[in-house]
C-alpha cells in the first residue's frame, strides 16, 4: 500500500511562502476536493472509496499567519494499492492531525493512543447508510484519527458490486441538522451485522441478503427493501400465473400448485426460491424464528418429497447462508 499525505493551506511550507493558498507537496494536489470543500464546516472529512484507492480528507479552521484572515484547510490522506480492497486501505490509514501543515510534515504517530474510535459510530446505522450509496452522516467527532479504521469494521462487509463503485460523502459534526434520510433497510442490515460481527447468525441476514442480490444481480439496497416490506406470495408470480391460481394466493397454496405442475415457466422454481429466501431474512431480520416461513413449505404446501428438496436446494444455490436454517 502506498500512503500520501497533502495539505490545502495558506500557512507557509517549503512549497509556497507568501501566504498563498497551495498545495503541499504540490504534486500531490487534489483539485476536485476544492470544489467539495466549499460549503463544508469544519470538523468535517471528505471521504472517497473506489477500487484501489481510499481518499481522506479532514478539513480545519485556521487564521492565516498573513492576513490575519479566517480559512478553511485540508489535510488529506491518500491510499492506494491495486489489489487491496477500500477496506483494507483505511484498516491499515494513519492520518495527520487535522491541522496546517508544521515540520515534521507528516505527524505520523499511531491513531490507536488517541483511543478507541467505533463509539462514535453510534449504531453505525447513517454511516453504514453513506457507505453503500455515498453521502453524509454525523459523528459526535469525524476528524477522530482512529475513525478510518472503525469505518474499515464496516467497509468489510460491503458486497463486491458496492466496493466495485466509487463512493464519496461527508463525514460532518453532530449538530449540522442534517435532514434526516429515508429509512434504509440496506443499511440497518449491514449496521447490525457489524454490531454482531462475533456471533456468526446474527450477521445471517445481512450475508443472505447480499448472496440473493448477486444471484438476482441486483442492488442490495433494492433487495433489502423488498424484504422488509413483506411483500405477499402474489409478488413472486406472473399476472398470468396469478391468474391461474386463483384467490386467495396463500404462500402454502401458491407453493403447492406450483409442486404439482400448475406453474410451469422455466424460472418458477428460482422466483419461488427467491421468495423464500426473503421471507426467512425477514423474519430473521426482525429476530423472529424463521421455522414457521420452512414449514410452510416443508409441511403445509404438501408438497411431494422431489419437489421440495428441490425448491430447499435453489434456496441454498441462491443465498448459501441460509443453509443451516433451512435444514436444522
């Protein structure tokens, strides 16, 4: 990994010292922060996480040496390396104090002596949320120089479409009255399985959601959603088939009719997996017993023995974490 440090400044370094704002070391600039910079209220870090390649950059208040004027500043950290996932960057990132520019230049002692950074995480909930579409959250302190690698606990779990994406937000002072997101099912998943991250079930949820949204090949944060909204058994099917089925369209009766041949398009069995598979994160989700959702199918569909050993094992094709549960 290779790790560089630059400062946006107008107090004097070895590159500029007329009290002009500049970059230090100048070829380390990074003119698109400049641009995001406008607006921000110190404390604040702007973040970027691509593959390859993690950005951190704290901004801070000085009074310019100069003119005697108020700025805003930059202290940026840079890490990169072409095989490391964002996650194993900020896991290994040592930031600078968040402050100009002084000899010497790069302040490198460890983060870990300025304590332990994952409480001012809260329940991770609005930082696992800016994590996985960019955005901002609010933290009690975002310049902590231990924050890169509590948010790295969390980074660790993001599914490879996400970590493929370049991300970019605000990690911005509690009290900025931020106007609050839109309930982000995605992300209370991924917050709760990093609170839990020592006991394996208690991530289940959030491991199977990703696994279904690969085999979908869709947005986990789309598939999430439908989970929590518990959509009906009618959501797997087609107009037609619903229509063939008949009311009431009863997850027992939907998976019976589709075990005795009534249903015959070539994707059902993987639409009916895919339902199921949604209706046992839910309830674990939620921390109920997903041994009611198996037993509709196990029992009530009254299904013949092929079918539903072949309906479990598109279950567990699809979201392999499951597996466990549905063949306790």
């Amino acid at each position: 990994m290779l790790t560089a440090h630059a400062w946006l400044q107008k107090h004097a370094t070895p590159t500029a010292r007329g009290g002009e704002f500049h970059w230090h070391p100048a070829n380390h600039a990074l003119p698109a922060l400049i641009e995001r910079l406008h607006g921000a209220s110190p404390p604040c870090v702007l973040w970027e996480l691509a593959p390859g390649r993690a950005v951190w950059a704290q901004a801070f208040a000085a009074i310019a040496p100069g003119d005697g004027r108020r700025y805003t500043g930059l202290v940026v950290t840079i890490a990169a390396s072409a095989s490391a996932p964002p996650a194993a960057l900020l896991a290994e990132m040592r930031v600078p104090r968040a402050a100009p520019w002084t000899a010497p230049a790069t302040d490198d002692d460890d983060a870990a002596a300025d304590g332990d950074a994952r409480a001012t995480l809260g329940d991770g909930v609005a930082i696992a949320s800016a994590l996985l579409g960019g955005g901002d959250a609010e933290l009690p302190d975002p310049t902590h120089r231990g924050l890169p690698r509590a948010i790295a606990e969390l980074e660790a779990l993001m599914p490879a479409d996400v970590r493929a994406r370049t991300r970019l937000g605000t990690w911005r002072a509690a009290g900025n009255a931020l106007r609050l997101p839109a309930r982000d099912p995605a992300a209370e998943l991924l917050a709760a399985a990093w609170r839990a991250r020592s006991r394996g079930d208690a991530a289940r949820p959030w491991r199977a959601t990703c696994e279904l949204a690969a085999a979908q090949h869709r947005d986990v944060r789309e598939v999430a959603r439908e989970i929590v909204d518990l959509r009906g058994a009618s959501s797997a099917l087609t107009a037609d088939e619903r229509a063939a089925i008949g009311e009431p369209l009863e997850w027992p009766r939907v998976v019976n009719a589709w075990g005795r041949g009534r249903l015959a398009a070539p994707d059902v069995t993987t639409r009916l997996a895919d339902a199921l598979a949604a209706r046992v994160i839910g309830e674990l989700a939620r921390g109920g017993d997903a041994r009611a959702a198996i037993a509709a199918v196990r029992w009530h569909a009254l299904l013949p023995a092929a079918r539903r050993d072949a309906l479990f094992a598109a279950v567990s094709e699809r979201a392999a974490s499951l597996q466990e549960v549905i063949y306790a």
